[in-house]
C-alpha cells in the first residue's frame, strides 16, 4: 500500500462524520473506531480528530499477552485477532494515542484498521472519502502534500518516547519535525487553566466523556 | 534522550526443558495408563508418538509465550490473586463462572456474532469429542473387549467398567461417537468457510495459511474419518488401509500444527479466566484517577502493572509534568496531543481560533 | 377542528423512534444488486452518493468518487440518510383521524373524503378557502406540481412553500440587483477567489460538504472574512471573525464599503458602465465610518478596516451569505448592502469573482423555480405580471380568468387561518410547528382549521394536527432533478419501489386534481412526463430549463441553467458578459440605511437571542430526529450563553434555564460557552414542542420577502430550580459501561 492517512485536525469541523460513516467498512461493520473530542466546548468549537496512527513499532502490540495484536507487510496495525484476544485492555490504555476501544460483552479489542478491506484495495477508507473538509485524507503521499500549505510529519513524542508512525500528522508551521506532547500543562497559554477539569455537560451527554473506550451497545 | 523499545531477547533454554519433560511425563503415563502397553494397540503407535511430540511442542510454546512481559505479569498476577487466602472462596467463585460463561457456554462468541457463535460450537464440541474418545484409546488407557455374543466390556487404565449390549443405543452413540464429531466438525467448518469466502471484512484480513488451512485439515480428518466408517461398514474394507494411513497423516499434521496457528488459542484461551480474575478484582479496588479530568477510568493496580510493563518493554512515556502518559485516560491523551498541535505553529496564528489576522477577539 | 389529543399514543405509534441500523442489521457479506447513483435528500449542497440495494431494499451507501461536487464526501445527514428509508416509524398507509384517532384508511376512502370535504368548503366559503403550503425539498418535478395543482386543481390563490422560511431575502434581493434570482458563480470558482467574505453562514455545520471548496481556496492561500455573532467552526477557521450583534449586518456591510470608497478600493469603470443608481449608495455610506459601523454592531473598528481592506484590495474574491443575514425583518437589505461591496469593487462575473446566497434546503433553488411560491408562475415568471400569466395560461390550455391572484406568504397564509379566510390546508414537506415562527400561534392557526390534510413519511409535529395524514415517498423511492445552491440542476434516482402504500407527491396531488374533476390539466403518470411539461413551461423564463433533459444531467454530472437549448451544456457563471437581467441589462445599487432588527434588547428582555442549526439535524429535524447516531449527537436543543453573562445569573454549564421572549417560554439546558457574545444567546431550532426555539421567536416579516425575522428578537434567561437533566452520560461517570451494568 503505498497510500497512507493524513490528518490536519485544523481542518475538523466537528462534524463527525467520519465517526458516523466509520461503521460502513466491512472489518467493522456497525462499529465506529473513530473519535472526535472537543478540546474544551465552553472555549472553542475546536475539535480533534484522532484515528489509529499505525505506529511503526506498536505498543499496543507489546504489552498484549496474548500477542493478539499483528501488523500487515504494508505497515498497517490490525484489530486484535479475534480467537486470540482476551478483553485485557492492555493495549487500550498502553496506546499513546488513546485509539482502540474494546467491547466487554464480546471479549475484543477493536481498533482503526485503516479499513482494510477498502484500502488494501485501493479504495479510499470511509473515514476519509466522507470527511467533507480533508481533515483526514487518504492518498499517496506525493499527490496529497503538493496541495497543501501544512507540513506532514510522523514522529510523535511522548515525553522522552519517540513514536514513529505510517499516518501523517500536517502540521500547520514548517519549523517542527516532530510534535512534542508533554503533558497536560501544554494548553494553559491556549485554554483557560481550569479547562479539562470539568468536561461540557454537551460532552457528557454525547458520550465524549467516556473516557475508557469502552463501546457502548 | 530517546527511549527505544527493546527488542524482546527470548530464552528457549527453560521452554525446552518444560516441553521435553511433559513429553516425558506423557510418554510415562502413556506406558503406565496401559499397564506396560499391555493394552496398547501398536498400529496406532505413529499417533502416540505425533502426540506426544506435539504435546512437548505446546508445551515448549506455552512457555514462550509465558515469556512475554505482558503475558507474565498477567499470568503472575491472576495466580496471586486467585491464591489470596482472605478472598480465595470469591475468587473461585469468579473463575467459576468465567469458564462457566467464556470457556463452556462462551457468550462472547455470541455476542461477536450468533452464525459465530454456532459455528464455533460444532467445531469446538466436534473436536472436544473427537479428543476425548481418541486419545485414551491411542495411549491404551481405554480398551474394549468381547464378552460373548453382543457384549462389550470397557477397560479404563486396565479396570473393567460396565457391560454394553452391542446392539444398544449406547453401543451406537460410542462405536460412532467420531463420525458424529466428524459431523459436527464439518458442520462448523462449512460454515466458517462459507463465511470467510462471503464476508467483505474476513476477506480482506484473512490470510490462507491462518485461515483457511485449520479448517481444511479439519475437514480433511473428518472425511477421511468418515470413509473409514463408510469403508469397513459398506465396502468390506475397501481401500482401508490406504484411508486409514491418510487419515493418520492428516492427524498428525494437524497435531504439529496445533503450537502455531490459530489453533493455539485452544491451550491460550483458558488464560481469560485469570484475566478476567484481575479484572474483577482490580475494580474493585483502588481506581485510578485521570489527573487531567479527574475522572477513575481503569484499577489502579492494574495502571501500575501496565507502566511497569511498559517500561519493562524499553518505552519512556514520562512527561515533564512528572506523570506518565499511561496516567492519563485515552480521551485525555487524545485531547492532549491535539493541544499539543494546537500549540505547535506561531502564537501569532492560533490554530483553533479565529482572527488570525490581527488580535484576539472581541 | 384539527386537534391533537391522544398525543401519547401518536408518539407511541408513531414516533419519533430512534433507528440506527439498517434493517436487517449491520452484515458485512451482502450480496449488493445494484448501487443505485442518487443525491442527499438533505441540504442545498445535493452531494452525490449510491444507494446500495439488496433484495429492494436499502441497505447501505457507497460514496460517489466521480460527482463532482463532493467527490464522495458526505457530512453525518448524509452518512446516515439511508437510514430512513426502512425506519419503522415511516407511515405506510393513508390515516384518517376518528374520534382524535388515526385509523387506517385505503386510498380510495382518504381521499374520497378529501375531495368532498375540500368541495364542501370550498362551495361554502369559496375557491380561496383552501390553502396549499408546500416545501423545497421536493424534487422539482413535485414543486412545479403543487403550484399547478394549488392554482388549476383546487383554484385556490393561497399556495406557498417553505423556501419562504429560507433563502427567500435573497431571492427578493437577487432579483432587484440582477433581475435574476440565482446564485451567480458555480462553487469552482471559491477557490480561485483569494478573499472569501461569508457573511451569516456557518457553513462547517450547515453545508458540511462546501467547505471542501474553502480549503481548496485556503490551501491556494486565501484568506477569509467570516461575519457572525458567533465564533462558529467556520469563524474559528477564518482569517478575520467579525462578531457583530444579530441583525447589525447593514451596518457591518455599509461600514466595509465605507472603507472600500475611503480607500479607493472601488472599480469606478464597472460601476459607471454596468450598473445605475451609484449616487443613492454614496449618499447613505458616508456616515457609516468604522466607528460608528463598529458602535452599531458591536465590532472594533478596526477589524472593518481590515476586512475592508483585505476584501478591496484582493484581485479576486466571493462574497457568501445564508440565513443569517437572509432571516429578518430586513433581510432583503441586508443581501442588498453586501451586493452593493460586490457591485462597487466590480467582483462579479468573471473567476473567482463572484457572489451567491448558499440555498439551504435541497431543491431550494429549484423550489423556488417553478411556480409554487405565492407570486410565482414556472420559469421565474411573476403572477403580477400579465404577459407570464397570459403565456402560461396558453401554455396550459387555461381560460385566463380562471387563473387566481397572487397569494401570500405562508406567515400571512397561517394568519390568515386564524383569522378564518383559509378553512382548509393541504401541506406536503413542511412542519409548521418547528420551522414557523411563534409556534403558539402556528397552533392556533391549525386548530382553527375545518380541515387539515397532511402529506409526510413520517408523522410530524404539525402531522398530529391533521385530519388526514396522506404517506408519501422518501427520496429513494421516486426520481426526479433538484436544483443545488450553485443552480446545478441534479436528478435524483429512484432506488426501490415505495415502500408498503406510500405514493409520491405528484401522484397525491394528481389524483386529488382528478377527483376534483380538474384531469385534464394532470396528464401525466411519470416524473419524466412532468419534467417535460415543466421544461417547456420554463421555456424563454428567466430559469429556462428546455435544453435540460435527464440524459443531459447524467452526461455531465448535472446542468446550471439557464439551459436554453438543447446544444446549451448550461451557464455555470452568471454575467460573464456583464449584462444583467434587468432590461437595460446594467445591475442597480441600493442605498440601505441601517434600520436593524424589529425587537432590540431592552431592561425586560436585555439579550439578543438567535436561532440557527446543528449539524446533525435538518431543517425541522421530521427525519433526522429518528435517525439513532444523529440524536444521540445533539439529543436536545440547548442555549448557548457567554460565561460572563452566566456568571451574573449565577447560571452554571448544564443548568436548565428558563428562556422567555414576548411570544413565548421554554426551558434549555445552559451551554456555557465563549464561542458567542456576551449580549446574545442562541438556540437551535430543530424541535418541536416543549423544545422548539420558534416558541420565542419573532414573526416580523421582512416588508418585501416576508421571511420571518428568525435570528433576531429580544429575550431573557430565568433560572429555575430543577437542575436535572436528561444526561445519557452523567450515569456512566467515572465507570466504563459494562462496570455500570455489572452493578446494576
């Protein structure tokens, strides 16, 4: 597969339907893998999306158990095999980027597998063919970074933790080569100080604030 | 400064030992389960060796897979806890009805899809049947014998048990009990097949070796199973023991299969037990608190195992703040590294606000 | 007398119901028949999608890569819009209210009963008795129908549709700039424009899929001016946000043209060669200088000035509006003060200089076409005019005098209800009791009706108050062509048979006609037949769609008229030759002094409150508050307040407050957010009853558009001592949800 994701969060308008149309793929159909979260709905109507960023080396693969967690040859992390996975939701909290869910009731972890079975083929996943701003993109990347005045980058750092990743991350300066994610004292220039401490009752009531990704259903 | 994950250096010294000395003790109880093979049936020696090989090899893969840090401490735990004197009555009580509810009525197959659900009991209960006459009559721990006209008499290690008449239902159920596991196997497998060929999502994940050859062996025993029945009953033999020497290969095969394909979830599974142990008692404990909205998403034990881990396996996720990212419940993670974006371009253009030319807004 | 009682039970049998899957569940190894190429029933964007059939039923979309204008883009209504196809609350046979209770009815009898009880009104009251109140997101085919059904069926002058409650201040102001009512540039050109100016339009929830175009242009390196009361996703994504008080936006535009002349930014060729009363504009503008703009609307003038600047000196650029300066009682205005910085700096007809109103419903431009508004007849002719009415008259093969007046507004039709000139109202794609304003009274007018026939797919707030309640098609279930908000005629496809007894509008309206011994003038049994008879009609009317054919749509992916022949391939920019509609072929300026809104904010009612959309919902959300992922989204309407402005109420996030204007109450859960002025509030509008925003606004009509005043009124918060709310999250607080189960 030589296309890959690209997500621009600056584009999101929140409108999810990435989230909506996610449960149209066929490795999980009915289920949404995808998550748009609110920063903080009493600030901003900024929202960030965040799919599976398909890290070079997984740490959700690392700390399964049951090694339940495997990568295809073109770099993509898959859900958690089925006859494998043991519900321990090691993986859903291991992950740096909050991303797989799991489903109790049916003993799975489920998480982005950049629609298999729609991009292995060369189609577009859902998540990117309906998001109406490009904010999440799916293409080569030497036809999708022309078009855009972002930059595209694929290292995370988690404190010291550097994360390399299949999906791209556009940038909206030219100086970074990497985004630096170091706690949650980052924002306070941006948010007010006592953001985060209390979530939108908005959020609540969309379910935003289940904050173990747990799938409800 | 960068923190690496360290490759997983594996020993295969201790699994070796385990996986020989199962071999052994399965050898020992083959010999002493058949009063010195006394009762044992040397033409089905090729099984007993392919099962005691394959025995050793699960064995010895167990072990490895013991060796994964996250298995270990899993596995370490849930012996703890189920071990833990002052709740030792709760915590059985909790297995109990996990393998009541995961490993014998497996509702969580049910709950990924009922067609699942019903394919995965004929396989399962096909093959438990299939396991459970076999084996001790491989090994000589069940032999029959012929006492007069109509009358069988069994034989468990050697001790006679009851007398069947030859013509009674009974008599029927067990001279047949593997056609009818042949049955059930083929039953489950078509419908797993017929999935994986009509399922838009099975296909594109599915690969042939892991997917499809389980099945195929499968329903290969289960034929060629069946056609010794067909042969000895309708044919006078014919070609038996061209079919019964198939069959043996198919058999063991699939034996040496077992410690590396999907196969191996039969020994893996039975490990959700113990998780789900952990799980149960790590919510009731102390919770842990998500130090940016504050809220208890997961047991506090089991955040502090998880960190360990990671950091076993050669990650570093410690911020400057002085918490770790695995501190933090995944939508906060996400939150923060979209604030972290937010924060990345010039103060002059915040991202997520309007009025990038000129001040703040009104 | 059309009443609602047993309201419980309504709502038991009928919904709304949420629905969230297909139906027969969520598989993964269908066997697809055919993928069906259609539009989105939803907005004035008509994205192009397939419908995924199986066994005639729909069971799944598949984005259309190739349409152009979404290039398989689609927002949330989209994603999910299959899904009400097969909803179990869609109403599958005709229902007669007995006794305050529907009970089923076969055709025959419902509409027996319709045509003698309107032919009893009407002989005693006369023709005008019954009134025809349609909508815009019916094909054209069906909005060309119910004119004609409205005038020649029935003889009635009282048909309107609800195109009124949209983008009709556009229309007017189209019209007096231009002589055409149609947005003049396709969306191609928004990203050749280098500023874009959106003025009243949070297109990031309202038209999801437009905003593809505006980071195309962003990423061409445009800028964007966005004008709105509130720091919307769009705002928030714009260059400059100028947050002005609802209904301020004259004083915002003459402030802009203010600058624009000040600096000299104006194309004095153009205005001198194409267009005429200059002079009028230049003696009202002089005074509206930054400060006193900025007093006006509460802006810093400094920020007019740039976005004057930045407008005025660009090569290119688009002006953009919606409902936002199009709902009020100055909507017309309004439009005409930002046609006026269009027309001054020459930006109109050529790439990426341009202008539009952004249509909202789906066939909102085409259902403004084709003769179902008050005064109008097919092809944009005018009912005043006596050269259209006598050319469609002989088109029709109707003696003249039979063809009644010009009617009204559909705010004056549902005065006219309680006032008792209209008996009886036959409405199809419409619900009063959410989209109107001052609901109370909208119910009143419905209660005061002798009879009430009401034509749906699913029951409706307003359908509750019918005596018959006919069932109609979803859009898969019937083809036919709408018009999108850049004027591309699009054809929608028919996926599956109407389910159980539903019939499409034009056979409802037909079979009445014929009942009503009116057949002749209803000769036709097909979408197609209509679209040819509508085609001709239009013909040499400024929407001219002769040379518009099916097979011409499919060919090029969709036609922008006017189409004149059939050789045209349609007219994607308007006044590329800078000829206007106007006879002597120059655009005219306006000089519009700032008036503002008909209730300002006083002691009693100190906030401005404003209404608007989610992007979850559509219109009066009759579809999408079914739809489970939709709902559960944006479950209930809110009102957002500034947390300054809570703070001196001591109102907490999440507290329900009382919000009172001088038509009405309701109670709202506080969003407590900064995303809007500290001297305004906003609520979303798409529910009905006890949560419906228009219990409190304004039913001012602009004098020349007669849209209602929808986005300005004067209102205040109460707090009230319940705190409770309906938070599907608040249970779960702190615990996953099968720890909550568990401990249940």
């Amino acid at each position: 597969m030589q296309e890959t994701m690209f997500v621009d969060p600056q584009r999101c308008i929140g409108c999810r339907s990435c989230v909506a149309a996610c449960r149209e793929c066929s490795t999980h159909k009915g289920y949404s893998m995808i998550f748009v979260d609110f920063f903080d709905r009493g600030e901003t109507t900024a929202t960030m999306p965040t799919i599976c960023m398909h890290c070079a080396e997984p740490t959700c693969a690392q700390v399964c158990p049951a090694d339940a967690i495997k990568q295809t040859e073109d770099g993509v992390v898959m859900t958690a095999l089925k006859p494998r996975c043991l519900d321990c939701r090691n993986c859903v909290n291991a992950c740096p980027f909050g991303v797989p869910k799991y489903n109790s009731a049916m003993h799975l972890q489920m998480k982005c597998d950049m629609c298999y079975d729609r991009s292995s083929e060369g189609l577009k996943p859902m998540c990117a063919s309906v998001c109406p701003t490009g904010a999440l993109t799916f293409g080569k990347y030497e036809d999708i970074v022309p078009l855009r005045r972002t930059k595209p980058v694929n290292i995370h750092y988690f404190g010291n933790q550097k994360v390399e990743t299949k999906v791209y991350l556009m940038m909206p300066t030219n100086e970074a080569d990497a985004i630096h994610i170091d706690g949650d004292t980052e924002f306070e220039e941006h948010l007010s100080a006592k953001a985060g401490d209390e979530a939108s009752w908005l959020e609540n009531e969309m379910g935003e604030t289940d904050n173990s990704n747990e799938f409800r259903s | 400064m960068e923190a690496r994950p360290t490759p997983q250096k594996l020993n295969y010294r201790n699994p070796t030992i385990i996986g020989l000395i199962s071999s052994a003790v399965l050898t020992a109880l083959v010999i002493i389960g058949s009063r010195n093979l006394e009762n044992f049936d040397s033409a089905l020696f090729g099984y007993t060796i392919a099962s005691i090989v394959a025995f050793g090899a699960i064995a010895f893969r167990y072990s490895v897979w013991l060796q994964r840090p996250a298995t270990r401490i899993y596995f370490k735990r849930g012996l703890q806890l189920f071990f833990n004197k002052r709740k030792f009555a709760k915590s059985a009580k909790s297995a109990a009805t996990s393998i009541a509810t995961n490993l014998v009525e497996q509702r969580f197959i049910f709950k990924r899809a009922r067609q699942r659900w019903i394919m995965h009991f004929f396989i399962m209960w096909g093959c438990i049947l299939a396991a459970a006459i076999t084996f001790p009559l491989v090994f000589g721990w069940v032999h029959f014998t012929l006492e007069g006209d109509m009358g069988y008499r069994a034989h468990l290690f050697g001790f006679p048990l009851i007398l069947m008449n030859g013509r009674s239902l009974i008599a029927w159920i067990t001279f047949h009990g593997l056609d009818i596991s042949a049955v059930m196997v083929m039953i489950g497998c078509a419908i797993a097949i017929h999935r994986r060929l009509n399922d838009r999502g099975a296909i594109a994940l599915q690969q042939f070796l892991l997917d499809f050859v389980p099945h195929l062996l499968l329903i290969a025993i289960s034929v060629s199973g069946l056609m010794l029945t067909a042969s000895s009953l309708w044919f006078q033999g014919y070609m038996y023991s061209f079919i019964s020497l198939s069959h043996q290969a198919l058999v063991i095969m699939t034996l040496f299969f077992l410690p590396f394909g999907k196969l191996f979830h039969i020994v893996q599974r039975p490990a959700s037990v113990g998780v789900e142990l952990y799980q149960n008692r790590s919510a009731e404990a102390e919770q842990a608190i998500c130090p940016r909205c504050r809220s208890s998403f997961v047991g506090k034990m089991w955040v502090d195992d998880l960190k360990k881990l990671v950091t076993e396996l050669g990650y570093d996720y410690r911020l400057k703040n002085g918490h770790t990212l695995q501190d933090y419940c995944p939508r906060c993670k996400r939150v923060m590294r979209g604030l972290a974006y937010a924060k990345a371009p010039d103060k002059a253009e915040p991202v997520f606000y309007g009025s990038r030319v000129g001040g703040p807004n009104v | 007398m059309s009443k609602v009682e047993n309201l419980a039970e309504i709502i038991e049998k009928y919904g709304p119901h949420l629905y969230d899957a297909p139906i027969d569940g969520w598989h993964a190894d269908r066997k697809i028949d055919r993928a069906v190429p259609t539009h989105c029933p939803y907005c004035g964007v008509q994205c192009g999608m397939y419908l995924l059939v199986q066994d005639e039923q729909v069971v799944g979309f598949e984005p259309r890569y190739d349409f152009p204008v979404n290039e398989g883009k689609l927002c949330p209504k989209g994603v999910t819009a299959y899904l009400q196809t097969h909803h179990p609350d869609r109403l599958l046979y005709p229902l007669v209210k007995k006794n305050g209770v529907f009970e089923r009815a076969t055709w025959d009898d419902a509409l027996d009963l319709v045509v003698s009880r309107l032919k009893e009104i009407q002989a005693k009251y006369g023709k005008n008795s019954v009134g025809v109140y349609s909508g815009s997101s019916l094909t054209t085919e069906k909005t060309y129908v119910m004119g004609k059904f409205a005038r020649l069926g029935l003889g009635t002058r009282y048909v309107d549709y609800n195109g009124r409650l949209c983008m009709v201040s556009a229309a007017a102001g189209n019209n007096k700039a231009f002589g055409v009512d149609r947005v003049a540039n396709s969306w191609d050109d928004i990203p050749l424009a280098e500023v874009l100016m959106i003025a009243g339009s949070n297109c990031a929830e309202t038209f999801p899929i437009l905003n593809k175009y505006l980071w195309q242009q962003r990423d061409n390196g445009g800028r964007w001016i966005v004008i709105d009361p509130r720091a919307t996703a769009t705002a928030r994504q714009g260059d400059i946000h100028l947050q002005l008080k609802p209904g301020t936006d004259v004083a915002v535009a003459n402030g802009l043209l203010n600058v624009i002349i000040r600096e000299g930014l104006i194309d004095e060729e153009f205005i001198s060669k194409h267009t005429n009363d200059w002079d009028a504009v230049k003696a009202v503008i002089g005074k509206y200088e930054p400060a006193y703009a900025g007093e006006l609307s509460g802006i810093d003038p400094a920020k007019i000035e740039k976005a004057a600047i930045l407008y005025g000196q660009a090569a290119t650029g688009m002006i953009l509006h919606a409902r936002g300066i199009e709902h009020h009682s100055n909507g017309v205005d309004n439009v005409l003060s930002y046609i006026n910085i269009v027309l001054a700096t020459g930006k109109i007809g050529a790439p990426g200089r341009g202008y539009g109103t952004i249509t909202g419903q789906g066939n909102g431009q085409g259902g403004r076409e084709h003769g179902q508004k008050a005064d109008q007849l097919p092809g944009q002719r005018s009912m005043t005019n006596p050269e259209d009415r006598k050319h469609m008259c002989e088109f029709w093969g109707l003696p003249e005098d039979e063809l009644p007046e010009a009617g009204v507004s559909v705010v004056e039709m549902y005065e006219k209800m309680r006032e008792g000139e209209i008996k009886a109202l036959i409405s199809t794609c419409n619900n009063g009791m959410v989209s109107l304003p001052d609901v109370n009274a909208i119910q009143r007018s419905l209660e005061a009706l002798e009879f009430y026939v009401n034509i749906d797919f699913f029951m409706s707030e307003s359908s509750r108050f019918a005596d018959v309640v006919l069932p109609t098609t979803t859009w898969a279930e019937d083809e036919g062509v709408t018009a999108s908000a850049e004027a591309r005629v699009v054809k929608i496809n028919k996926a599956i048979e109407p389910i159980g007894e539903a019939k499409p509008d034009w056979w409802i309206a037909k079979e009445i006609a014929r009942r009503m011994g009116r057949e002749k003038y209803f000769q036709f049994d097909t979408p197609r037949e209509i679209f040819d008879e509508l085609r001709a009609a239009s013909k040499g009317g400024k929407a001219d769609y002769y040379g518009i054919t099916y097979e011409k749509i499919d060919a090029q992916n969709g036609v922008m008229w006017p189409c004149p022949t059939e050789e045209s391939k349609g007219t994607p920019r308007l006044f590329e030759d800078k000829k206007f509609y106007h006879p002597d072929g120059k655009a005219k300026f306006f000089g519009i002094e700032y008036k503002g809104p008909a209730e300002v904010p006083d002691d009693e009612y100190p906030l401005a409150l404003t209404t608007g959309r989610v992007v979850y919902q559509y219109l009066s959300g009759n579809q999408t508050r079914r739809i489970g992922f939709l709902v559960q989204q944006c479950p209930e309407p809110y009102v957002e307040i500034h947390p300054e402005t809570a703070a001196k109420m001591g109102i907490a996030d999440g507290e329900r407050v009382k919000v009172v204007s001088r038509r009405g109450e309701g109670v709202f859960p506080a969003l407590v957010v900064k995303t809007i002025r500290k001297d305004t509030i906003f609520i979303p509008y798409h529910w009905g009853d006890a949560k419906a925003a228009n219990l409190l606004t304004n039913a001012k009509l602009d004098p020349i558009s007669k849209i209602p005043e929808f986005k300005a009124c004067a209102a205040r918060i109460e707090k009230v001592a319940s705190r409770d709310l309906p938070i599907l999250g608040n249970s779960r607080k702190g615990a996953s949800l099968s720890e909550v189960q568990r401990g249940k």
